[in-house]
C-alpha cells in the first residue's frame, strides 16, 4: 500500500513539474516572437522572406506592428510594416520580398515588434540558400 502512495506522490511532482516548466516557458517568451522563416532566393540576387510569427495580440493599441531582417552586425536590412492586429490568426506568416543582402553574408537574423513593448521577443538567425 505504501508503495502505492509513494508512485502516487511521484507522479503528482511529476505532472506539477511538467505544468510548471511549460508555463514559465511561455512567460519566458516575449510578445512578439519569430517563430519561423523560410527563406528563398529571387530573382536579381534578392531574397525573399515568409516569416512566421506568435504575438500577444490585443487590439489595435496592442499588436505585433513590424519584423525586420538584420545583419548579423544589426544592420537592418529589410522591414515589413503589418498594420493591423492578428487577434485570431496565432501564429501567423506574412512574406517580405527583395530583400538585399550584401555579398558575403550567410546568414540573417530576423525580429518582430510589438506596440507598445517594442524588441521584446525572440530572433530567429536563419542561413541563407
């Protein structure tokens, strides 16, 4: 019988565990995070963008309104405006087309803005093709 509560208590840390890391994970992240990108090379040279974002949405005073693509220095070298909220679209994907990218670089990282908080949320570095 005891060994019975003991596998009981275990299992209860476990499960309080397991809540816990998955939401301090969440806090963690930011309100505007890029969570994925594909990266494409068109035409000229350019590079083309479909990035892929999770933001904490709440109106048109609390919104995901930018992403840029940087050099790996933090120039910025591509920006895409969004102008409205994506309250019921989470995640969601919106393209940047003809973006330059200066000879020589092999990779880009790509971040979002949230109004009003700013640069708060997760980059993703991604390799060029």
């Amino acid at each position: 019988m005891e060994n019975g509560r003991n596998a009981l208590r275990l299992t209860f840390v476990q499960l309080l565990a397991s809540v816990f890391l998955a939401c301090a994970s969440s806090a963690w992240a930011g309100e505007a995070d890029v969570i994925g990108a594909k990266v494409t090379k068109g035409s000229g040279g350019a590079y083309d963008f479909d990035v892929t974002i999770r933001s904490n949405d709440r109106g048109w005073d609390y919104y995901c309104d930018r992403f840029e693509v940087l050099s790996p220095d933090g120039k910025v070298l591509g920006v895409r405006t969004l102008y409205h909220p994506h309250e019921t679209e989470q995640p969601f994907t919106r393209e940047l087309y003809g973006v330059k990218i200066p000879a020589g670089l092999r990779q880009v990282r790509i971040r979002a803005r949230h109004k009003p908080r700013g640069y708060d949320g997760e980059t993703l570095t991604v390799k060029l093709p």
